[in-house]
C-alpha cells in the first residue's frame, strides 16, 4: 500500500501544490484587504473567515459575502481568484482521473490486492505460474475440490479471464512475468502455507528458472515442471525438481501400455479423469504398420515407443533437416494423398498425425481416412478451442499435451494415492485390470465415480484412532459399512491399503488397521460423505462397531442415565 500512495502522491504532488498555492495567496489577500462592518467602521477579515470564503468560493458553491459586505476592492479580489481557482481545480481534476485511469496505479492496486490476499491465506496452496489451458485446467479441478491456488500468468486476457470465474473460492491472480522472483514472492513462493509451485508456462528456459527459483527461496516447497525437452528434463532433476511432466513422452507411454494392455491403460485414464466424467471404452491398438507424420518431439516419443514394442513404423516429416530422423524417412507434410500413398497407407493398420498445427493434422487424418477407411487414427490437438473440432473429426484418440499435463498434475496436486496404486496394479495382468474396471463401471453407471484417500491419524480420523488406541479392532470392512444401517455395505471399493508392511492393491475387507495406515476408496460421493463421518464421530463408527450409539451431548447422556 505504501506504493500506492507513494505514486498517488508523486503524480499529484504539482496538481496539489498549485492548488494549495493559490489558496494560501488567495486567502492572505483577502484579510489584507480592508472591509467595513455593518456600523461602517473599518473591519480586516481574519483567516478564519477568509480561508472559509475562499473554499466555498473556489468550488463555485457561492453562499455570499461574509459576515458582511464586501468593499469593491474586496470584491475585485474575490473576482479575479473565483476564475484562477476554477481553473486550478480542473486542473487538478484532471489530472487525478488521467491517474486514476493509469494503467500504473491500476498496476500498483493489483500488486496491493493479491499481497494482502495471499498473507491472508492461512490454508496449504499451490501456487500456479502460467494460466493456459493446461493452468487453467488445473485451477478448476482445485477449486472443485475447495483447495486454495495462486496465480502468475504473463498474459492480461488470461488473468481477466481467472477474475471472472464464478465460484466460491477465491484465487488471487498477479499479471506478471514468473521467472522474475519478486512476482513469485507476491503469489506466495515463500509464505510458510505455500505446499507446491507448478511451472506451466510455454517456455522450457522459464519452467527452469521458475524451478531454481523455488528450490532457492523456499527449500521446503515442492516443485512440479511441464518440459518438453529431454535437456532441460536432466537440467531440472539434476537440482531436485520433484515431478517433472512432459506431456509427449507420457502420451508416449500411455500409447505403448494400450497396445499391450489395453484393460490397463482404460483403469489409468479413468483413474486419471475428473468424476462425473464419462467412462470411455477401452481402445484397442491394432499391431502393424503405423504411419507417423511430424517428427518433432511427439512424434519422436512415438516412434520410439512403437519401435521398442515391436511395431514397425513410417515416418513422414516435412524438415529434412531435423535430427534423429529414421533412415528410411519420407520427405513430406502428409497432408497429400501422394506421401500418404508412397508411405503404404492403404497397407497401415493406424496413422499419428502429430504435427504442432492443427490444421494440418485435421486435413492428415481426413485425407488417410479417404484412402483406408479401416485406419486406427491418432491426432495431436494443440489448441484447446479447437476441441469440438477435433472430437467432430474422424479421430479414435486425440492428445492434447494441455489435458496430459491437467490429468498429471491433478493427480498430484489432489490424490497422489491413484499414482502409488497405478504402479502396483501394473504387475498384475490386463484380464485383471478389465475384471476392475467392470466393478467400477457398475458403481458409476457410465459416469466416473469419486476417489479419495483415508489417512488413519488425528487429523483425518480422530474417531478412528481414539479407537484403536483404546485396543479394539478395526478392518477395512468396518469402513465400508453405512453408519446409518450396519447392515447395508456402502457402494464403494478399496483401491488400495498402505502400511509399514508394504503396500497392496484391492486389499481384503478383513484386513486390520493400525494408526498410520493409508487407503484409497472409489465410490459416489454420498458414500464418500457417510464415510468420512464415520471417520470422525465416534458414536457412529461406535453403531457400527456394536450396533449400539453412545449419546455423546449431556441432555442424551442424562437421558441414557435415567433410562439405564
């Protein structure tokens, strides 16, 4: 705030010491200026008197003379500082709306507002630098679920855009450049509740400097990169970025997974959505000859997936010159039916159009489509407007490196349990992984259900832990039952159940529970609520254990008292 009146006053300081010049001259003539009373003797005005004509005067309210007739000099006076005052006032006017109106000021109230709003924040946040679609996807799945965010983004339109989302909570958002370490310091980096910093901006050298930058000024936060280069991906862990995403190898891996292990991949993309998301099929990967147009850093995190699983791939790339192209590479945009032909299309089984315009992909899989109807299509989407275009297209499966990053960071940000269960179940076979996502489809009829870790301690389960303590046993099965009615099941599955024996997938309901354990449950959110309440009052999770409810206010245990 300091520097708001520091520029309010600097930008004014002229308009203000004029106008208080005139006054002051103004003032000192007129009790200089002999008068007469209404006796007719000679009579001086004081300052008092002067200074209070003057006011209404200059503001040309006009209550007349006071306190009594003026003479001609007085008058003459008066005249000549009524246009000197007038003019000095739309002077001054006018230059406090031009400072209003300053993009300067504005500025500086910008700055003012979000320091004071993220001092005021006293809850674990994120701050966010870049708010694409990939930033901007990631906020509303945090606001979602009532967690706190900041926000840096060198672009205006995008900030204006944040400030107009309706919803409850509020993020503070600064215009701004993110590598410059001021504007990470406004938006939090160093306050004691800051828990991450997410680098999204579109520049590799910015996402790094963003990094160090974190790592410097708070050692404590954790930070997560999008890079797109396998360069800065080493410079980045080489100083302890702890997640770092590149959209292009992830799709990369996804896409070799779903060729082996189609089951596997679907329980990772649903586990990876938002809830209420509608379940898609799995997607099966035909094996074959795959044509690949766009070598740059997709379509090289393709190519080399598909080569190392086995499948033989043509690549066509209009830049001769670009490094690590294949020896047998077909020179060419493949917009065309002649590249298209020459690279065996009507032989292929899937074509990748994985350019970085989205025209030219669109016209790749329309042209491929003509020329073998039976083409399994892949298409890269780069801008998020463009998506009812993309999903009106032809295409089986399109990648949009914003969605990839979301769907990453989102799990991080929100439920990193999904990702510790992802990793387990990928031992187990894909017949495994499909019989899963049978049961989840039958609890979310169509519709992705909700996800939620239970951590058995004080904070999150202080029910649940007074329990224990006590000596009696708890399982999983106790968790699952409604509070309401323990003989009915909530519609729920246990994910997963991590203790200092190890870790397991679709643990058994029967298993004991200790203090300390974690646990990942999919279910629709009724049931998430009923569970959670039974986490933290202890007559519910009492009924359920028993089937008998302890009062637990002092009218019900007098009551229970009398009545006893």
């Amino acid at each position: 705030m300091n520097n708001v009146f520091f520029l309010i006053l600097r930008r004014m300081r002229g308009p203000l010491l004029l106008l208080s010049v005139v006054y002051v001259i103004a003032t000192f003539g007129l009790t200089l200026i002999p008068g007469v009373d209404d006796h007719g003797d000679p009579w001086r005005m004081d300052f008092f008197h002067a200074f209070y004509f003057i006011s209404f005067m200059g503001t040309t309210t006009g209550f007349g003379e006071i306190p009594y007739a003026f003479t001609d000099g007085q008058r003459m006076w008066a005249l000549i500082f009524i246009y000197i005052t007038v003019a000095t006032w739309i002077y001054t006017i006018g230059a406090l709306i031009s400072l209003l109106s300053s993009d300067l000021l504005k500025n500086a109230l910008t700055i003012y507002q979000v320091d004071r709003q993220v001092r005021q924040i006293r809850e674990p946040f994120t701050l966010i630098c870049g708010y694409g679609d990939s930033g901007s996807k990631l906020v509303s799945a945090m606001r979602h679920r009532m967690m706190r965010t900041t926000v840096v983004e060198i672009r205006q339109e995008r900030i204006d855009a944040l400030m107009l989302d309706d919803t409850d909570i509020n993020v503070p958002g600064l215009c701004g450049d993110a590598s410059v370490p001021d504007n990470l310091m406004l938006a939090g980096i160093t306050h004691p509740s800051c828990r991450f910093i997410v680098a999204l901006t579109n520049d590799n050298a910015v996402n790094l400097h963003i990094a160090i930058t974190a790592k410097v000024m708070n050692p404590k936060v954790r930070v997560i990169c999008r890079a797109d280069s396998h360069e800065i991906e080493a410079n980045m862990a080489s100083f302890g970025t702890d997640y770092i995403i590149d959209p292009f190898d992830s799709f990369a891996r996804d896409l070799g997974l779903a060729t082996y292990a189609p089951y596997q991949f679907l329980l990772s993309l649903w586990l990876h959505s938002e809830p209420g998301d509608e379940l898609n099929d799995a997607q099966i990967v035909p094996e074959g000859r795959w044509i690949v147009c766009g070598f740059g850093r997709f379509g090289q995190a393709i190519h080399e997936e598909m080569v190392s699983h086995g499948l033989s791939v043509q690549v066509i790339e209009p830049d001769a010159t670009r490094a690590n192209l294949p020896a047998d590479t077909i020179i060419g945009d493949g917009t065309g039916e002649e590249k298209l032909t020459l690279a065996g299309v009507q032989q292929a089984v899937g074509v990748i159009a994985g350019t970085d315009d989205d025209s030219n992909n669109l016209s790749i899989i329309v042209t491929a489509k003509d020329l073998n109807p039976d083409l399994f299509v892949i298409v890269r989407q780069n801008e998020h407007a463009n998506r009812a275009l993309f999903r009106a297209s032809p295409a089986d499966v399109a990648m949009e490196p914003s969605g990839v990053i979301a769907r990453k960071i989102r799990t991080i940000l929100t439920n990193h349990t999904i990702d510790e269960f992802l990793s387990l179940a990928r031992a187990r076979d894909d017949q495994w992984a499909r019989a899963l996502t049978l049961r989840i489809r039958d609890l979310g009829h169509e519709m992705m259900p909700e996800t939620w870790e239970v951590f058995v301690d004080e904070k999150n389960a202080p029910a649940l832990v007074d329990t224990l303590r006590r000596g009696e046993e708890l399982r999983i099965g106790h968790l699952m039952q409604d509070y309401t009615d323990r003989e009915h099941t909530l519609p729920v599955i246990a994910l997963f159940h991590a203790n200092d024996s190890g870790a397991f997938c679709l643990p058994p309901i029967h298993t004991l529970l200790k203090e300390g354990d974690k646990l990942l449950f999919l279910g629709d959110g009724f049931a998430q609520w009923k569970m959670k309440w039974s986490l933290q009052n202890e007559s519910a999770l009492e009924y359920i254990l028993t089937g008998e409810a302890t009062p637990q206010t002092l009218v019900g245990k007098w009551l229970a008292a009398r009545l006893g």
